[in-house]
C-alpha cells in the first residue's frame, strides 16, 4: 500500500486539520459509489447524503489531492465558453437552460459554506481585467451578457485612477467587478465539504485508487484490496483520471497550470489589492491572482498542454506577477507548485453516462469551481429520477482531440501560441 499526501503547497500546509481516512478493504455494498474525492464527487456526494443515500466516496490519495485542493479558489460563474458562444455554437435552445444554471455553482459554495460553517477564508468579490481597449469592449459585452442573465452586480470601471482603488496597477485599461464573484482556500472548502458529507452518513476511503469498474445491473468497482457493490457510480476523476476510462481520456487532455504564493505581505497587501477581490485577466493564456487569508499574493497562470511538471515554477510565474505588481521585485516566494485541470476541444464540460446507471463529469477546460458544484447537484437529481437539467450537459456533443493521443499536444499548442501572440500585439 502506498500513501500519498497531498501535493507539496501553500495549501497543504495551511489546511485545517482533517482525519486520515482508512483506505478501502474488503467487500462493500451502498446505493452510490464515487470515483474521485474532489470537488464534482463531494458535491455530488454531498447531495445525495443530505437526500438519505448511502454514498462511498473512493479517492486514489486523499480528499482535494487533485484541482481542487490546489486551484486559484477563484469564483468564476458560467462556462469556459460564455453564454453567447455556446448559442452561436449550439443555437438558442441548448444555451437557455445553461444560462438559467450559470449562477447557480456559485450560490452552492455560498449555502454551503454558512450551513457547515467551513473556515476557508471566504471572501466576496471578484475583478476582470482588460490589457487593451478592445479587451475593455469584451468586459463590456461579458457585463451585458451576465446581466441579461440575472446578474445585477457588475460595475465596469476605465478610469485609471479608479481602478487603482481596487487593484493598485497601471496596467490595465479597465475592469468588471463582479460582487457576486469571490475567493477562498480550496482545499479547506474541499476538506468542509467532506466532514459536511460525513456529517450526512457518507464514507470516504483515501489511498484506494479504483483499477476497473464492472458495469451491469449493479456495478462493481474494484481497488487493489476491496470491491464496492453499488447501485449507481459516478466517476469524477476529471484530469488524474489515467488509463481507468479510456473512452474519457480519449475525448479530453490533461494540463498543468501552476501557482506561486509569496511571504505574507503585511501591509503592502491592502496597498496592492485594496478590495481584497481576486483578479482574473481577459487574455487567452490568462494570469489570475488574490490575497490569502494571511496576505500573502497567490498568482497563478501558464498551461502546459499535456501536463508535464514544470522545473522552475517561480521563473515562469514571478516575471508576470512584477508586471502586474512591481511593488513585489523583492518579495519572497515560499511556495510553487502545479496541478493538473482537463482540457475538451469545445471547451465545454463533457457530462454523460457509460452506461444506465454509470454516471460522468469531466474537463471544465480551467474554470470549474462552480460548474463542479452544479453538476454535483445535477448529477444527485438524475440518480433521483429528475434528468432534466443534467440532460441539458448531457446533450453537448463531444469531440475528440485532433491527433489523437500523440499529437493533440502540439497541435493544441500551436493554436494556443497563436492566440497568445495576438494578445501580446494586443490584437
Ligand atoms: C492550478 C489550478 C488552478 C485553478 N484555478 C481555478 C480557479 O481559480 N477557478 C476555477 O473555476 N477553476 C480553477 N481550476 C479548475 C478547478 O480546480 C477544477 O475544474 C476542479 O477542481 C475539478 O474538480 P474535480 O473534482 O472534477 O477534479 P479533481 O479535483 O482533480 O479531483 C479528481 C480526483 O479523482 C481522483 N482519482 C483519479 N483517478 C482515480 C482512481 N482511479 N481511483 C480513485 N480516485 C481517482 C484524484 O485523486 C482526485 O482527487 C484550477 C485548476 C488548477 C489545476
């Protein structure tokens, strides 16, 4: 048996304190099993526990070890594709019951949250921010798109002086702050929502990676030293999913993108980041950043198609962070690390099932904080008997990469690369 701890990170060593959770042996039997204990398998575990189930949650190491206990912890509604492109894409009906979810991922952590009282410095507010002026046209249509939609606070700020009230640089010539956005530790959110399922009568076995899934009329999932008989599984590995489904890997493609986190900053923190709102750039390849709890700057950003680990985190990440904030040219950075999100060609989420009672969801392409709380729920509907708002993900077509195995990384690389220099040119 071998044990894997948590990722070496600023996270890991600020979580709060969570049990070692035995890992799976022997014979078990229970309504629903879930492959993968991040943030798509405690919500919907966490669901289906609040409705009476009996849920086993099974994880390969521990609660959070994968995206979602080493992700930005930025809240950021709707898709990796807004509203407006999944219309022009998928036409008008397909879009109208994902736009009526775009908010709703978000209101999830928030109830959440105040239910079971997590401490995983939560804090409203959330900023876009624009490098160009037609970028600042791209906010303003965002704005109007999310508004038509239901969200009424957005403020769209392009004096620079103003601004600077809310993150002190001069490089950007316009941002949308979104008060409903916000930010938070994601591996203490991940860790509450695991004791909230256990609260509910959930079971979560760590260090059991599953190694093959039986389907039929009650599936069985196998890990080195146990079974789990159940009546439904969902499998919720997303990036880290390995060789268990191919037919997932193959419509999907891991990535790495990394994080840096300096020293706590005392009060040079309110100075550069007076609202204390985390921060997300427009641009293709995009930089994201925010305060933690001690004041220390997390900035995150790069992609590395195919997932490698990069060698020298901190020069990659540190030269963007000195653009934004010259202030830092003499901060310590304590922590770098990577993780790992899942990338599908449309962008899109890819929701479905491999058979009658087993059960997906995967590759929210970088921004799936709150689709995975959403499907959490929509995934414990359809087991419920209600598949209609899960039919609506379900339905988008899927595709697989160009290449196939070998050769969608330098093809998707290529079209990134083309993107980001037109960025650059601020074209
Ligand atoms: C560095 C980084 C920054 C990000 N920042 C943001 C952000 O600020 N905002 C945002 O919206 N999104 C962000 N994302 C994306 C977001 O974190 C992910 O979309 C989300 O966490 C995915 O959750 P998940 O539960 O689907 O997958 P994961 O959290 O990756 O969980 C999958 C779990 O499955 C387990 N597993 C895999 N295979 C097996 C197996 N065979 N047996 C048992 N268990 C298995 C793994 O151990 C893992 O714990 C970021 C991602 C990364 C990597």
């Amino acid at each position: 048996m071998s044990f894997i701890p948590h990722a070496p990170s600023y996270y890991a060593d600020s979580a709060n304190p969570t049990p070692d959770r035995p890992f799976l042996h022997g014979d078990v039997s229970t309504d629903i099993c879930i492959i993968g204990a991040g943030y798509t398998g405690l919500s919907a575990g966490l669901h289906l526990a609040e409705a009476g189930f009996k849920v086993v949650i099974l994880d390969q190491a521990r609660v959070g070890w994968g995206a979602s206990g080493r992700n930005g912890g930025q809240i950021v509604h709707s898709y990796s594709r807004d509203i407006d492109v999944i219309e022009h894409s998928y036409g008008k009906e397909q879009a109208r019951p994902l736009a009526e979810m775009m908010f709703e991922g978000a209101q999830i952590i928030r109830e959440r949250v105040a239910k079971y009282q997590i401490q995983c410095d939560f804090k409203n507010g959330g900023v876009f921010a624009a490098f160009t002026k037609k970028k600042v046209r791209a906010l303003e249509e965002q704005k109007a798109l999310w508004e038509k939609w239901g969200n009424k606070d957005l403020t769209l700020i392009d004096d620079k002086n103003e601004i600077r009230k809310i993150v002190n640089t001069d490089l950007y010539q316009g941002i949308l702050i979104d008060k409903s956005g916000g930010h938070f530790h994601p591996l203490n959110l991940a860790l509450g929502e695991a004791a909230a399922f256990e609260q509910n009568g959930g079971v979560i076995y760590e260090n059991s990676a599953v190694t093959r899934i039986d389907r039929g009329a009650n599936p069985v999932v196998h890990t080195a030293l146990g079974h789990v008989k159940a009546k439904f599984v969902i499998v919720a590995c997303n990036a880290y999913i390995g060789d268990l489904e191919p037919k997932l890997a193959n419509m999907s493609m891991p990535c790495g993108t990394q994080v840096i986190t300096t020293e706590p900053l005392g009060r040079l923190a309110d100075e550069i980041m007076p609202a204390d709102y985390c921060v997300e750039d427009n641009n293709f390849l995009l930089d994201y950043y925010r305060l933690s709890g001690d004041k220390r700057l997390i900035f995150g950003g790069g992609v590395i198609y195919g997932a490698r680990d990069p060698a020298h985190i901190e020069s990659i990440l540190r030269p963007n962070m000195c653009k934004v904030f010259p202030q830092l040219k003499n901060a310590k950075i304590d922590y770098g690390w990577t993780g790992n999100f899942l990338l599908t060609l449309s962008r899109m989420p890819e929701v479905g099932k491999l058979s009658d009672n087993i059960y997906y969801s995967q590759g929210c392409s970088g921004h799936g904080i709150t689709f995975t709380h959403l499907i959490g729920r929509l995934l414990s509907e359809a087991i419920r008997g209600q598949a209609e708002r899960f039919s609506a993900f379900e339905r988008l077509p899927h595709y697989p990469f160009p290449g196939g195995r070998l050769f969608r990384v330098p093809l998707t690389a290529m079209g990134a690369a083309w993107y980001d220099l037109r960025d650059r040119l601020g074209v």
